[in-house]
C-alpha cells in the first residue's frame, strides 16, 4: 500500500493498523486527521518502520501530576506498539513563556530554573516510559543554532492575521492587553521543533491545538509530510469537576509517597473512577469495559477502584508499595493504627497541655479553633478512643492521636 492509495474505509485496513488506530483513539479529544493517521500506520507495519511520535513539554514547574500524565500515557500505549517515542523538552521555549490561554504575558523563567525543572520532568516521565525505547531531546539542540537569519526566515512563513485567529491573542487584543512581538515566536519555534524531529504525530492537550497546527504547517513550508495531531483530554480532579490543578488542591503528584496516592486514588467517585481508566490505566479497553458488566451486575466498584489505585501506586513506586499502601489504608478505614506513623514531641508544663493545643502543636490541626470543632463532630481519637471533651488535659506521657480516618501522630508530651 502506498501513501497514494487510501482504502474505502477503516475496515479495509489490516487488523494490525486498526487495533493501532482503536489504541490511539482510546480517550482522545481529537485526532487529525484520521485518514493521515491510518496511511501512516499502514505504510509502518508494511515497511516495519516506525513512526516519531512527540511530546513537547515546558519544564514550568518543578513536579508533575497524574493530569500531566495523560499524554505520556498514551505515549507509553503507542511505544508499545513500537514507534519511536520523542520527549522533547522545550528548555529553550520555556525561556520566551508558552502564552496559550492566558491573558497577560508571563514573565520567562531563568535558564537556572529551566535547567533544574528539567532534570525532575526527565525523571517523572521515565516513571511513564520506557526509557531505553525513547528518544529525549532539547529543542535548545537546533533553536540556539538558528540565530537572527534563521528566525526571520522562520517568521516569513505565518502571517501576522492568521497570528491573530488564535483565540487568546484576538481576546487580548480586543481587550486592549498588550501582547509582546515575543509571544508571537513560541507558536513559530514550538512548530519549528516539528520540522527538525521530523515528526509523525504530536500529542498535546486541548489547549495546544493551536501550536500543534502549527507544526503540521511548518511541516509542509519546509518540504516534510505534514505531522498528525492527537489531543488529549484534560483529566478532573478529585473532585470530579475541575481540571487537576495545584492550585485547586484537586491534585495527585507522582512523587507523592505511596499511602496517599493509594488512599487520594480510592477517594474518586464512582463515576470518576471510568474516566481515570481510560486515560491513565494500560488496562485494554476490553478489561475496562468487563470490569463496568460486573459492576452493573453488583459487583461492589470499590474492588476495581483498588486496582485502579494499585496500578496507579505500582507505576510510580513498586507493587511492593502498592501492597503496603492497600494495608495500610484497610487498617485505617478499621479503625486501626498504622505500623508507621509520624513521631512528634510536643513540650508541655508539669501541669499537662490541653488537647487543642497539643493538636495544634502535633501538627493535626491547623489551630485550636479548629481542634475544637474537630473534636465535636466526634472526629479526634486518642488512643483508639473517640475524644468528646474539648476540656480534656493530656498530663505529660506519649499518646497516638488520630484526625479522620488517615491522620495519625504517635505524640510525646515532655515537661
């Protein structure tokens, strides 16, 4: 088959190409466009060369979360098939500020922040990929190399109107917010990364389309066959309504340690649990959706949201882990006290602390107020016993103190 030749349909295609196309489609937003995608797919299996798939990231903050892992999931799904996977991290754009969505220009970090967050983002996605089966680049590689000729070259081939069409740019601008000549190279350079990776497909979230088109553009300025595009979705939180986000507390980290990840992935609606499914388990589609029969057969979906939460835990830490996170979080939801908890002293005089204060100063209560409120809606228990007595004086001694059902303390009161 040649790239000339396109079959009526997607059933004309052989199993191969189709179960490959069903595996990118899985939880995407878009693909562009699909009839690319299947002749390139098919030229790959009839050549057995495999196609450069790229993910380009900013290095902007220090950690990622299980939303940032969206897309290096469906990476890791499309390296296992065997195409060449491509983390390209952006260490020279991240210097100018990616504008898309914001409305005011954001102020460009230091080639010292740039450098440090990289190395982390290098290590968080690794906990993703294979990394013995992907190809990390730095678009500083041919971006320093471009110098004054080859950026305006580069800027020749986009008008300045077709600039404006992007929706954030047309919004500031009828805003009358400024928006700097800079802002308009890091479309042009993130495009540009494209032409010199030479790629097949590129991922991005939603709001990357813009920059993902430009790549695609770039492309055929430049004599390549234009790259496909694949968006993914932007993940909810734990609240099931916003978008993962620091800011709105709402968030997984991948570095955070094991009993949380297990306990926060557990904490999911129902609901929320199938999304997360598809977008971030390796799980086949098929298992996902016997999974969803047995479930509306009665099964209780607590049991599979465990697996969700010890696929989730094994990957960023061990199975080993995963195992002692599924312990720990049955003994807590018991009743019971944790082989491990934080070790706290708390100084105190002859005379003992009062149990708000020694909440506050343990760290399990951000003020006494709050103790106390804690301690009426029955929620505080001191030696496996319901505190009720916001009274109650503690005379100096060694005490485990729990908050809800996952905070623990093993506190040591010492004249």
């Amino acid at each position: 088959m040649n790239d000339h030749t396109t079959p009526a349909s997607v059933q004309d295609y052989p199993p191969e190409v189709r179960d490959a196309l069903a595996i990118t489609l899985r939880g995407c937003d878009e693909l562009l466009l699909e009839t690319d995608w299947l002749r390139k797919l098919a030229r790959s299996a009839a050549s057995g060369q495999p196609l450069r798939i790229k993910l380009g990231l900013d290095p902007t903050a220090p950690d990622i979360h299980l939303g940032h892992t969206v897309v290096l999931t469906k990476l890791r799904q499309l390296q296992d098939l065997g195409h060449t996977v491509i983390f390209l991290i952006g260490d020279f754009t991240a210097r100018i500020g990616d504008p898309s969505g914001r409305n005011s220009t954001r102020p460009p970090l230091t080639a010292e922040q740039v450098k440090t967050n990289a190395e982390t983002y290098r290590e968080q996605a690794f906990k993703v990929l294979d990394p013995d089966k992907t190809e990390l680049r730095y678009n500083s590689e041919w971006n320093e190399q471009l110098g004054a000729r080859g950026l305006i070259e580069l800027a020749a081939r986009y008008t300045v109107a077709r600039m404006m069409e992007r929706n954030d740019f047309h919004a500031r601008f009828t805003a009358g917010h400024s928006i700097s000549v800079h802002e308009f190279l890091y479309p042009l350079l993130q495009g540009y990364d494209s032409v010199a990776l030479k790629s097949d497909l590129e991922l991005g979230g939603t709001d990357q389309k813009f920059n993902l088109l430009m790549g695609r553009h770039l492309q055929h300025e430049y004599g390549q066959e234009p790259q496909c595009i694949l968006t993914m979705p932007l993940l909810e939180g734990l609240d099931g309504v916003d978008k993962m986000s620091k800011s709105k507390g709402n968030y997984i980290g991948i570095t955070e340690d094991a009993n949380s990840m297990f306990a926060k992935t557990l904490s999911i609606s129902d609901e929320l649990m199938w999304r997360w499914y598809t977008l971030l388990s390796m799980r086949p589609m098929a298992e996902i959706e016997d999974f969803k029969r047995q479930v509306a057969e009665g099964r209780n979906p607590k049991d599979i949201k465990v697996l969700l939460a010890r696929e989730i835990t094994t990957r960023y830490h061990s199975a080993a882990a995963a195992d002692a996170a599924e312990h720990d979080f049955e003994l807590r939801s018991k009743g019971g006290v944790p082989d491990a908890i934080p070790e706290v002293q708390v100084k105190c005089e002859n005379q003992g602390l009062g149990i708000g204060l020694v909440l506050k100063q343990a760290g399990l209560a951000p003020s006494t107020k709050e103790a106390n409120r804690l301690i009426a809606g029955g929620g505080v228990r001191l030696n496996s016993e319901t505190v009720s007595d916001r009274a109650l004086t503690l005379a100096p001694g060694s005490y485990v103190l729990q908050v809800g059902k996952r905070r623990f303390a093993r506190v040591t009161l010492k004249a």
